[in-house]
C-alpha cells in the first residue's frame, strides 16, 4: 500500500512517454500497447492495494504516504492564531477512495482498450495523441482520488478539466468540438472559483488542508442551525461540484462534450471525472453533515437538475445526447443522496452507474463506430440485427439504468430514494417521476437505435452524418456492422458488471446486508469519530418493500410505454409530440438555457470587454495621451507668448531704435566741415553759457 | 557572509559580463553580423554561467545579505558602491541572466536591421535589470533604473512594432515621471536619515531601520509608489505596455523592476504607510486583475492580448504583496518568476509565428496546430501555465497569493480569483482562435514548425514551469527568510522562522549540554523542549 | 605812435583764428582747409609768442617749435592722404568725401 504513489504516476508516465516520444516516434500500437500497459499495471496495484485495505480492521483502514514536499510551511494566520500553510505530495487510501480507484483503473483500463479499436482509424500521431491525453486524464483523475489534502484534490480537479478540454477538442478542426472544449473548461473553471475559495476558507478556519484533519476538527463542532463558516466552506465546495459533476446551474457544458471521441464520453463525461464533484462532497461528508442548510441545497439542486435534464432526455434524438442528459440526471441522483445524507448511498450509485453508464457510452460509440459516424437515433432502427454484441450489452445497461431488479441500478437508485423517502416526500416524489422518466428514455433510446425499421442510409456510398467527416472513417462504409472485438470485450465485461455489481449493496430489506455501506462508513465518519447521523426513523422492512415495488412497477410500465410509443406505434411518438407541441418544443431546446446564458454571460462578458477595451482606450490611455496633448498644447501656447510678447518686446525695443535712428542719422551727413561747425557751435554754447553764468 | 568570502566579487562579475560583451560588440565592425551574433549569444551565455553560482552558494537559513561588496563611490554625498543580495534578489538576478540568454538567442533571426547596435542595447538593459536587482545603495539603484531606460527606449524605437515612435516616447516619458518623482521620495528619505543620524548615506541596509514618521512615511509612499506602479505596471499607469512590448524575453523582467521596487524599498522603509495603503493598492490590483483580463479578451491583436494578460497578472502580484502575509509575499515573489516564466514564453511564441507571417492580428491565423503541432504543444503548456493549471508553476504562485490575500480579507479574495475564470477564458479563446480549426488561410499552409535554435529558448522555460509546479521547495525555501525580514518590518508582532530556527537551535544544543551534565538520567528519552512550532502569537 | 600791446596781439590772433576756422567751415577745396588749418595754427603760435614775450617765459616760445614741427609733418601727412584720395576719386572737393555718412 505504501506504492499507491506508483498508480497515478503509472498513467502520467504513459502519457509523457506518448506525448514527448510518441506522437513522433511510436506506431499505432507501440502508442496504443504504452497506454494500455500502464493503465493494467496501475489497475493490478489498485487491486492488490484495495486487498491491502481489506485486510485492515474496518477503523483502521487508513493509509496515508507522504512522496515529497510540495508547498514547504509557511506560516499564516488563522481562524485560531497563526498557522502553518504546507501541502505536501500526499496521497491517502481509505475505503472511499479505494473504491473509486478501483473504479477509475478498471474502467479506465476497459477504456483503453476499447480505444485501440474505437480510435484506430486516425493517423499515427493522432492515435498517440490520443493515449498521451487518456493517459494523462487517468493520471490527474488518481491524482484526485486519491490525494490526501485539498489541494492535492485541486491538481487532480483542475488536470481532468484540462484533459476533458483537450479530448473533447480532440478533433480540433471541428469548430464545435473546439466550442465545446473551451466551454467545458471555462464553465468548470466557474465552479473552481468556488472550489478554491472554499478550500482557502478551510484552511482559514481549520489551519490545515489535510482532509483527515480536517474531517476530525469539524466533528468536534456541532452541527451549524443556521448558516455558518461551515456552511459557506461546503456552499463553496458546492459550487466546485456543480461545475464539475453538471449540475444547476452549471451543468451546460456536458451535453456539448459529446463532441468529443466517445470512449471520451465514456470514461470522462459518464465514468468518472464528473462524479469527481460526487466524490468530493462525499469525501467532505462530516463537513457536510454539519451544514443542514447546505445539504438542503444539495438535495434540491440535485433533484431538480436530475428532473429537468431528464425532461431532456426525453425528447432529444442524438444518442450521445441523450445518455449525457441521462447523466446529468444520474449525477442529480447522486447529489440528491448526498443531500438526504446518504453518502454510501451516493458512492454506490457512483460506482454503479459508473458501470452501466460507461456499458452505454461505449455501446453508443459502437453503434456510431457502425453506422459510419452516424448519432441521430432518426437515422438508426433495427440496428439489432447487425450488431447483436453491442445490443444486448447495451440493453442490459438500460435495463439497469431503468432500475430493474436484480441489476446494478436497481439497488443504488432505490436506496438513494427510500432514504431520500425518510427525508422528504416532496424530494422522494420528483425522484420517482424521474426514474420513470429515466426508464422511459432509456427505452425509446434503445427502441430507436435497434429495433424497429432500419431508417438509416443505403450503404455503398457514405452515410449523410452531418459534419462529422473531420473525424471520420477513410474507408468505404459497408453498411451497419459489428465492431472489432477490442471495442465488444470491454462492453461485455462491463455488462457483467452492470448486472452484478449491485449485489454488494444488497438492503436488509430484500436480506442482504448492504456490504458497501458498512464499508464505506468509515470515510464519512471523520475516521471514527462520528455520531450526527442519527437515523431518525426507519420504515418497516414491509414499506420499504413496498416503495420498491412501486418504483419497479413505474419504471417497467414506462419501459412498455417506450415499446409502444416506438416499437409497435412509431406514429405515436410523433403524434405525442404535436399534442404537446408547446413543451415539446421547449425540451428539445434544452429549456433555451443555453441561450438565456448566451445571451446574458456570454455576451455580458464580452460587452464588458469591448466595452473596458473602448474605455481602455478611450479614458485610460485617453488621459494619457491627454496629458501628452496637454503638454503639446500648452507648449504651444508658450510658443506663442514667446514669440509674440517676450519676443515681442525685445523687437519693439529694436524698432523704436530703428525708426529713431532714420530721425537722427540725418546728422551724420559723413561732411567733416558740418561736424566741426557743430563743434564750433558747442563751443560758443558752453562759452556763452559760462560766460553769462559768470 | 561566510559563504561569500569565497566569491569575492561575484556579483561585479554578474553585472559587468554582460557591458563588457557590449563594449567588445562596439569594436566588431558592424557587416560582421554572424560575428556580432555569436559574440552577444557567448557574452549571455557566459553572463548566465557566472550567475549560476548564486544559485548554489546562496545561503537560504542566512538572514543577512550575501555577496556583499562595499566600496566608496561619491563621499561627498556618502553614496556607496553597495552590491547584496537576498532571496528576492538572487531568484531575480538569475531569472534576468537566464532570460537574457533566451532573449538574445531568440533574436537571431527577428532582427535583422542594425545588428549590433540592437545587442549592444539588449546587453546594456541586462547590466541595468542586474544592477538594478543588485544594488544596495539608493543612488546606484537609481543609476541602474535610469540606465535602463535608454537601451529600453531604443530597442522599442528602432526594432518595436508599427507605431513605435510613439510607443517609445510613450515608454520613456511614463517611466520617466515616475522616477523623477521617485528620485524625489528618496532624497526625502537621504536627508531624513541625515537629519536623525547626522550621517549622509544611501545605504538601503540603514534605510531599512529606519522608522519614519507617518505622515512623511505617506508622502514618500506616494513618490515611490508613482515610480513603481508605473514600472509593475500598475491599473491606471499600464497603457505604455501592451504598445511597448518590443523585445519581449527581457520586457517580461522588466516588469519585475515596479514589483521590486515595491519588497525592497516601499514595504520595509516605510512600514505603516503601506498598511495605510493596503486598501487602496488592493484595490488597484483587482482592478487591474479583472480589468486587464478583460481587455484582454477583447484584443484583435495577439500580442496585445498577452500583455493585457500581463496587466492581469502582474495585478495578482501586486495583490500577493500587499497581503502583507508572508504566504501572499511567497506567492508574489513565486508569481513575479512565473509571469516571467509564462508570459515571456508567450511572447517568444508569438515572436515565432510573426517571424513567418508578419502580422499578429489573430484573426489572420487558425488550425496551426496542423502546421506547426510542436509549437502548438509549447503553447498549450504555457498557456496553461499563465491559466495557473496545477503542476505547472502558475498554480503555485496563484493559489500561494490568494489564499495569502484571503486570511486578510474573504471579500477581496473573492474578486481577485475571479481572475481565473477570466484568464481561462481568454487565453482558450486565443488558442482556439489560432490553433484549433481548420487552417483557412492559405498562407499559414506551409508555415515550419518551429526550429531546434527556437525549441532551444523554450527548453528552460518549459522546465522551469514543471519544476516550480511540482516542486517549488527550492524556489520558497530561498525565500523564506527575505520575506521574513519584510514581514519583521510591515508587521512588528511577527516572528520569523529564522529566529524561531536559531531559538530551536540554541534549545537543542542546550539539551545536549543537558544531556551531557552530570546528573541527568540516561534513560535516553528525549523531552522535546518547548520551542513555538507556530509563528509568534497574535 | 601805436604802441602795440598784447592785445593787439591777441586781436591779430584771433582774427587770424576766426578767418582759419571760417577758412576750413566753408571752402570746398581740401587744399585750401589744408591752409585754413595752418592759419589756425599760425594764429595759436602768434599767441604763444605774444604771451611768452609779456610772461618772460620761454616756455611759449618753445611750444611754437613744437607746433611749427608738428604743422610741417601733418601738412606732409594731410598732403599724402590728399594726394591718394585724389588719385581714387579725382576730386578734392570736400563734398564728395561723404564715406562716412551714415
């Protein structure tokens, strides 16, 4: 356990020795073999780690290992007197972040290999680019799992959001996938605002960033009534996640990721790094048990974006589009559990939904990979029969998603809700209706795509994708086709999964023992010391039962209603459609936020920016060179002075002297004998003058 | 001192290698332009060389200046030739000689109009920068300040952009104002000093011990604060840069001259004029913050677009500074490198793609990450380095200033870090707008990528990024006691770690005395002593 | 008989003085002031005499030489000058030497 060190560096080295070597040097498989080959390395360590783990007495498994220093201390002052600020490189394992790694390697690794074939037809230094940047996200995405501070957690948080840049930009030529990446990085950068600000607030009011210490200062407080520093901490952690993990009002960004690769989508966009938020919430879980109010926003943010984007879901036909609606809205779920304080219940939702979600992704960029790029679900139908592998492993993900029993979703979703029930009703009640929803537009989604009539185009001239040639295909398309068995192994894998996973999480109800809750308690009980959440009551094991039964039964007529709405009566769906064309009309606009935050945001900042440039321009450097006239006007005003009235004088004085001189030079008539008269003249003056003065 | 005594003169040396390169360049005729080239690009390399010692030698658990050399210049007057340095100094001075490097290897190509004269000028202003940096004397930092300008203002002149005469004027007289007014709150401090100790004196070091009354502290603050924010550059004082940016390796130290001048002279001697001033640069630099990022992202042009994200930047410094927290004046001087790390990379990237094509209207460009994919790799790094992305060096610095500025005030702290969702957006903005898509103009089909002479000036910087993102324990460490000397200053109840270090020392070493007295039980068990693991208490 | 007096001296003196300074006022020709001046001077020496003889004092008498000596080197002096003149102008009419007007 003391190399857990090993398992993030493992996938940073891949992606060094792809991107500085690779891109140049390796081929297609050298680049592919690398990124692979530290992806299973790092998933074997996760394993054995996790085993360590396992080993432990459940209130001692907690590991941490310090590799090296990173911000030395130095001091600050805090809430209770000066502090000392140091982060080091540190990473801890316990059992919420063994879970998660074990959840990151594994399904990181099905994704690697699925990209080998899902990626082969770029060229050569696209493919390597390509495994450096998944290879990377795996790096930065342990890095967050499994650092011990939050500041640690930050460099994972802020890597994955620059590998979602960079991988939904991948096709970089495509001016929307640009437009996507660059909105998914700033609209996350949004929520980091909040992150960091919340994270400054901890070490503020704790003088330490280490979780563990963090998480057993806040137990010793008591759990804030009104809106305190705790509160605003976890409001500002909040907003981190709600940029990260999708929600309102940030979650805008990750229906237009879908821009990216979809093993991308798979692994980024549903897997893991957007239940990133999820898992930092729960990694925080005493800090947030400790704000009520909080949690309250949590839980309704949660619902409320696990609603509306399901409404979404409902009515769009671009197949990526649909399952990124699809989790946001499970990412709802998630913080809807961890608003009713059911962390476990998050975590496992997390987990499982990592499982189908992933299957569903992956199958999608099958069915694409098939249909030569093709994503509108209008365009597919009766895809069933050409590609058999990818239709029932994804129809095992619906059936999961949809909350069936005994498959993966069926046990996290009716957990989160049966405690979301012991909450409040209200919460419960939207809750449901979207898992109805859920079910429903799982169903329609696969009814479109593989039952029905194929309404796809005829093969032997390409297919009409819209704009997506960039990436697409060299190669003739020959109709709708299975993929290469790198692309069916891993959804097959992940289908096992999606139908077991959920038996670790097994309620007392239906007579298992909820192995997942009982081993995750530990991370949310600030290591032992826990003991604010009292369960204030419990349903009889009869009620619960019976909640489950309702919501299976929802959930089973809204898959029927998708068969006959799509399958048996396709008119129907369109007939649906105009009935209600007013809402209709408003979903598939995806509620105009967009455009309201185009409008306003957007466009307000870049107002703003032309508008301070103009000012720049204007004012700023206005008064500059204002100053700058100011000195060349009033030189020349004293140029002017110069000139004419200093200058002035001194030529008047000069005149008058000329002007006297023509008066008086009439004397000098340059006749000696008139200047010797006049001589004589003075003589006879002054001697008259002496005399008569005598 | 001690490790000093075995380089006697070093920072002489630091200083005049590059001048001397310059009087050598002075006697090579000026056809010889391949000559002139390898001697400036030998002359910066040596210069570099000689200064790396600093590196090494420097004490960091030593709180006196190092390095000293002291000698008589002008009696009458008691100025000094006074060279020191500290940590700000030593990481500075060898961000300028490693810049220096960079800045001369990257003109190779880039200017091919009166050769020699444009090195001559460039190893002029790293002597100036150096001096400036050096100096422990008021009046030869003075020197160096003004000497910079000259070479500054012709290297903007004669090899600037479109409009450069006007930027050059520009230039010169904004720093000019503010250094003549600067000139004048230091001779308010020389002749204060007179008046208290009767002794005529620039010395820095006595200045430091200084205690001014306020309300001259103020109008002195004042002087200074004019010269430096119009340096940094500060808010409303920053519109000569984004014309000036010629040479632009070398103007990214350049702006480290406001940012120093502010740790060295301002906070220290004049302590309680900038706690009084606090709100009001705060101020300023959020502004400059948002403001600059902004503008940035209206800009057309890209290179002005970079030194708006300078304005921006160099805001953040300013605010790290003013904290007046030993973790916001870490993280100030940790941004101070890496703005110069950053965005003289971004402004050697730019240099690159404009010696092809000319222009750096943004607008003429797109897709070059298909042509020239080694430099947009650069780019992307560096650019996300001045976003402050974790690993590389712009987070360090970022996170260290904010959550400096935090502890002293939320509501400020708040807005400043609104700046990175600003610089976020608009320096993605800019690499979608250059590298991303498809190449539309024709014109940027053939463009090479970039050459190994170019990778070469990037190397360093790319290192360096890496480096102080991951492990920026050597860069702090260096730090440590500078800052704390300044915090001694703004800051009277605070304890240094050095004392608290020496404190524990002497503990130690009474414990061992302890130990080794008769009478003591040898049962081996230590009793720690009770040495303040926290700073001094509040 | 008419006892002859200093100031029949003096009258001749000044007659001789006043016809010298009329001399050299109004005649045009240079040659003529030349000679207005000499009677001038003339008119100085009878004086000098006259006063010496009525003093006793031979200083006067010596003066007379003195002026005599100087009135020759001047005359040969005014006479050159005169002489260069007119070979530039051709004239000794004093009213065409008008060079130093203004």
């Amino acid at each position: 356990m003391d190399l857990i060190w090993l398992i993030p560096l493992l996938p940073g080295l891949g992606a060094a020795l792809n991107g500085l070597v690779g891109i140049r040097f390796f081929s297609k498989q050298t680049a592919g073999l690398v990124a692979v080959s530290t992806m299973a390395v790092a998933f074997v360590l996760s394993v054995v780690a996790f085993l360590g783990l396992l080993g432990l007495p459940a209130d001692e498994r907690y590991h941490e290992v310090t590799v090296a220093s990173w911000i030395p201390p130095i001091p600050l002052e805090t809430a209770n007197g000066i502090g000392s600020f140091e982060v080091p490189w540190a990473f801890a394992l316990d059992p919420l972040s063994g879970m998660m790694l074990l959840v990151v390697t594994g399904i990181g690794l099905l994704i690697h290999v699925y990209s080998v074939g899902y990626i082969a037809h770029e060229p050569r230094g696209g493919v390597a680019r390509f495994f450096c940047y998944l290879n990377l996200f795996c790096f930065f995405m342990l890095t967050l799992v499994l650092g011990s501070s939050f500041l640690v957690m930050f460099v994972g948080w802020e890597g994955v959001g620059l590998c979602s840049y960079l991988l939904i930009g991948y096709w970089y030529r495509k001016q929307s996938a640009s437009d996507a990446g660059k909105k998914a990085f700033i609209v996350n950068r949004i929520g980091d605002w909040g992150f960091i600000l919340g994270i400054f607030l901890v070490f503020f009011t704790f003088g330490t960033l280490d979780f563990r210490e963090v998480a057993e200062a806040a137990a010793g407080m008591p759990v804030e009534v009104g809106f305190g520093v705790l509160s605003l901490i976890c409001l500002f952690l909040f907003i981190g996640a709600t940029g990260k993990s999708a929600q309102i009002p940030l979650y805008v960004w990750l229906p237009d990721a879908m821009e990216g690769p979809t093993p991308v989508s798979a692994l980024i966009h549903a897997a893991t790094m957007v239940t990133a938020g999820v898992y930092m919430v729960c990694r925080n879980a005493v800090l947030f048990s400790h704000a009520p109010m909080v949690m309250e926003v949590v839980a309704w943010i949660g619902v409320l974006t696990a609603f509306m984007a399901a409404t979404i879901g409902l009515v769009q036909t671009d197949i990526k589009r649909v399952l990124a609606y699809s989790t946001v809205s499970q990412l709802g779920y998630m913080f809807l559990a961890t608003g009713v304080g059911a962390f476990a219940a998050g975590a496992f939702h997390l987990m499982t939904h990592a499982f189908f979600k992933a299957l569903l992704f992956l199958g999608s960029g099958s069915v694409i990979h098939g249909m030569n790029e093709e994503q509108d679900m209008r365009r597919m139908g009766g895809l069933k029969a050409y590609m058999p592998t990818t239709f029932w492993t994804m129809a095992i993900g619906a059936v999961a998603i949809a909350g069936i029993p005994p498959l993966a979703g069926f046990f996290s979703k009716d957990e989160i809700l049966y405690r979301t029930f012991l909450h409040s009703q209200a919460l419960w009640g939207i809750g449901a209706l979207t898992a109805v929803m859920t079910a429903f537009y799982m169903f329609r989604l696969i009814n479109m795509t593989f039952l029905g009539r194929y309404r796809g185009p005829e093969w032997g001239h390409p297919a009409g994708g819209e704009a997506h040639d960039d990436g697409g295909h060299g190669h003739a398309w020959h109709g709708p086709h299975e993929s290469p068995r790198t692309m069916t192994a891993p959804l097959m894998v992940l289908a096992v999964g999606a139908v077991f996973a959920g038996f670790i999480g097994v309620p007392a109800a239906l007579g298992g023992s909820n192995v997942i809750e009982h081993f995750l308690e530990p991370s949310f009980t600030a290591f032992g010391a826990f003991h604010a959440a009292e369960e204030a009551h419990h349903l009889s094991h009869t009620a619960e039962l019976g909640l489950m039964a309702l919501s299976v039964l929802l959930a089973a007529g809204a898959i029927l209603f998708a068969y006959r709405n799509y399958v048996q009566q396709p008119a129907a769906a369109d007939e649906m459609a105009r009935t209600f064309a007013g809402p209709h009309r408003v979903l598939t606009n995806k509620y105009y936020v967009d455009e309201l935050y185009g409008a306003t945001v957007v466009r307000g900042t870049m107002e703003g920016a032309n508008g301070l440039w103009t000012v720049d321009q204007r004012v700023v450097d206005g008064a500059v060179n204002g100053a700058g006239w100011t000195t060349i006007f009033s030189s020349w005003v004293s140029h002017v002075l110069d000139k004419y009235v200093v200058d002035g004088l001194v030529n008047l004085v000069a005149w008058v002297c000329a002007e006297a001189s023509y008066l008086f030079r009439r004397a000098q008539t340059g006749l000696i004998q008139n200047y010797a008269f006049a001589t004589l003249l003075g003589v006879f003056a002054f001697v008259t003058w002496y005399l008569l003065a005598r | 001192m001690s490790n000093a005594a075995d380089t006697p003169s070093l920072l002489s040396l630091i200083l005049f290698t590059p001048l001397a390169g310059a009087l050598v360049l002075l006697f090579v005729g000026k056809r010889q332009v391949d000559l002139i080239r390898w001697i400036a690009n030998a002359t910066a390399f040596l210069g570099f060389l000689v200064s790396l010692p600093l590196w090494f030698v420097y004490d960091s658990a030593n709180p006196d200046w190092q390095f000293v050399e002291q000698m008589e210049w002008i009696p009458s007057i008691g100025a000094q030739y006074f060279l020191g340095v500290d940590g700000f100094s030593v990481l500075l001075v060898l961000l300028t000689t490693m810049m220096g490097v960079i800045a001369v290897l990257s003109s190779w190509n880039a200017i091919q109009t009166r050769v020699k004269e444009y090195y001559i000028f460039l190893l002029m202003l790293q002597t100036g920068m150096i001096g400036a940096f050096v100096s422990l004397d008021f009046l030869l930092f003075f020197l160096f300040w003004e000497v910079m300008l000259v070479p500054m203002y012709f290297l903007i002149g004669i090899w600037g952009s479109d409009n450069r005469l006007y930027s050059a004027i520009k230039f010169f007289l904004f720093t000019l104002v503010g250094s003549v007014i600067m000139l004048l709150g230091i001779l308010a401090v020389y002749f204060y000093h007179q008046d208290v100790t009767g002794v005529y004196t620039f010395d820095i070091t006595q200045f430091h011990e200084l205690n001014i009354p306020s309300d001259l502290q103020w109008w002195i603050f004042l002087a200074f604060f004019l010269g430096f924010a119009v340096k940094v550059p500060m808010f409303p004082f920053h519109t000569w840069l984004p014309d000036a940016h010629t040479d632009a390796p070398m103007a990214a130290v350049l702006l480290k001259m406001g940012t120093y001048g502010f740790i060295r002279f301002s906070l220290p001697i004049l302590p309680e004029a900038t706690q009084a001033f606090v709100p009001a640069v705060v101020l300023l630099s959020i502004v400059g913050i948002v403001y600059g990022a902004l503008v940035a992202m209206a800009q057309r042009d890209w290179k002005r677009l970079v030194a708006y994200s300078s304005v921006s930047h160099m805001g953040m410094v300013m605010l790290g500074m003013f904290a007046l927290t030993p973790v916001g004046i870490t993280g100030s001087i940790v941004q101070q490198l890496n703005h110069g790390i950053s965005t003289g990379a971004l402004f050697l990237l730019v240099g690159v793609v404009y010696e092809r094509r000319h222009t750096r209207m943004i607008a003429e460009y797109g897709g070059l990450s298909k042509v020239m994919p080694v430099y947009a790799a650069i780019f992307l790094v560096m650019t996300m380095s001045s976003i402050g992305l974790p690993t590389l060096n712009g987070f360090i610095g970022e996170v260290l200033i904010l959550q400096g500025i935090f502890v002293v005030n939320k509501t400020w702290a708040f807005f400043a870090a609104s700046g990175i969702v600003l610089g976020a957006a608009y320096m993605l903005w800019l690499y979608q707008r250059t590298m991303f898509g498809t190449v539309d103009n024709p014109k940027n089909e053939n463009l090479p990528d970039i050459s190994a002479r170019e990778f070469a000036t990037f190397v360093p910087l790319l290192l360096l990024a890496v480096w102080i993102g991951l492990y920026p324990k050597p860069f702090l460490d260096r730090l440590e006691t500078s800052v704390d000397k300044v915090m001694m200053r703004v800051n009277a109840d605070y304890t240094p770690r050095f004392a608290i270090a020496a404190a524990g020392d002497a503990d130690a070493q009474r414990l061992t005395v302890d130990a080794a007295a008769p009478g003591v039980e040898a049962t081996g068990t230590l009793v720690l002593p009770d040495v303040p693991v926290r700073g001094g208490a509040r | 008989m008419l006892e002859i007096t200093p100031l029949h001296y003096s009258l001749l003196s000044a007659a001789l003085f006043m016809i010298g300074v009329i001399g050299v006022l109004v005649r045009r020709n240079v040659i003529i002031i030349f000679m207005s001046i000499e009677l001038i001077l003339n008119a100085v020496n009878i004086n000098l005499v006259a006063l010496s003889d009525q003093l006793q004092d031979l200083a006067g008498q010596v003066f007379v030489v003195f002026v005599i000596a100087v009135a020759a080197a001047e005359a040969a002096v005014g006479l050159g000058i005169i002489i260069a003149f007119y070979r530039n102008k051709e004239t000794v009419n004093i009213d065409e030497i008008q060079i130093m007007r203004w």
